[in-house]
C-alpha cells in the first residue's frame, strides 16, 4: 500500500511555533516537522531545565509555579533573541503569561495543537513528572486547567490542529498543508 503523499513545504514565517495542553503532542510533533522541514529543533522546557540543572518539579518544588513561569519567559526572550528558522515547542502553561502571548506572535507561526481532557486523560494517566498533575482528581484538574486556558491558546494561535485519536503524522500533515498554504502566493 503507497503512502500518502506529504506536500512539500518551504516556511516562510521565522519560526514554528507549537502551543497546546499537556500530552498534546508539541515535542513529539514538533521533532517530526523539524526533521521533516530540516530545521532545528528546541524544546522550551528542555532549555529551562538545562540553564538550571534540575528538572521542572524541582523548580516548582524550589521556586513554585510564578518562578517557573518567569524563568519561562525568559527563555522564550532568549529564543526570540536567536536566529529564526526554527521548530518550538513551548511548555503547556506558557501561553498563561500576556508577554509570553505577544512574543510568541511576533516569533512565527503559531500553531495549537488541541486535545480534548479525555484525549489527555489516555496519554497522561501514567505521567508522574508534571508538577501539576499530582492531584487525586486528574479529569478535574485537566478541565480547570484547559477552562483556564484554552482562551488564552485560541487567542495566541494562528492555526490549530484538533488531534483527539490523530496519530502523529496524521497531525504533522495538517500541519504541513497549513504551512504550504500559507506560503503559495495569491
């Protein structure tokens, strides 16, 4: 059977930028189009546990969640600071900090990848590493969660991608039609 075929693509915004909830897929998808597009790829959250040294519970454990936070918008700073053409996926609280909202804007295009709170609930059930997923009553939290927040990644998206049951490159070519669409001259 013949694979479909995924459009070729040349990116004309500086940066792709991947926001969404916890277990929506932003590094997995995020390492996928950036070797897809061959371009780098960075991992916010990645960047903020190397410059400290510690992981992400340690420093809500040390800091709690406003200094993570503000360590977060500092390294987003920092990325919009450095050569364009990159892959980046931001941790799924960034977009709850307003200069967070603007910057990633002005980085590039900006892409939500949307997951529904059961979608969530069948990837992250086992997860022990997310600071604020350590209640007794996870559906809750993940719904108070995405109430909170799910405005504030509409607002920041250019597009998004709604990808309860998707596999990986089911997502990744929604993306990559999205991209060469934005790129065809009217």
């Amino acid at each position: 059977m013949a694979r479909p075929e995924t459009p070729s693509v040349s990116v004309a915004a500086p940066n792709i930028i991947l926001i969404g909830p916890m277990g929506s897929g932003k590094t997995t998808i995020g390492r996928l189009l950036a070797v897809r597009l061959r371009l780098p790829f960075v991992d916010s959250d990645a960047r903020i546990t190397e410059a400290t040294g510690v992981d992400i519970p340690t420093i809500f454990a040390i800091e709690g969640e406003s200094g993570f936070r503000e360590r977060e918008y500092r390294t987003l700073k920092d990325i919009a600071g450095e050569p364009t053409g990159k892959v980046l996926a931001t941790g799924g609280g960034a977009i709850l900090d307003p200069r967070n909202r603007s910057l990633l804007r002005t980085m590039g295009e900006v892409i939500y990848l949307d997951v529904g709170v059961d979608e969530q609930l069948r990837r992250l059930r086992h997860d022990r590493h997310r600071p604020l997923l350590q209640v007794e009553n996870l559906p809750q939290r993940l719904q108070d969660l995405a109430s909170q927040r799910v405005p504030f990644y509409l607002e920041t998206a250019h597009f998004r991608v709604v990808g309860d049951r998707l596999k990986s490159d089911q997502v990744l070519r929604r993306i990559l039609r999205y991209l060469q669409q934005r790129t065809v001259p009217s």
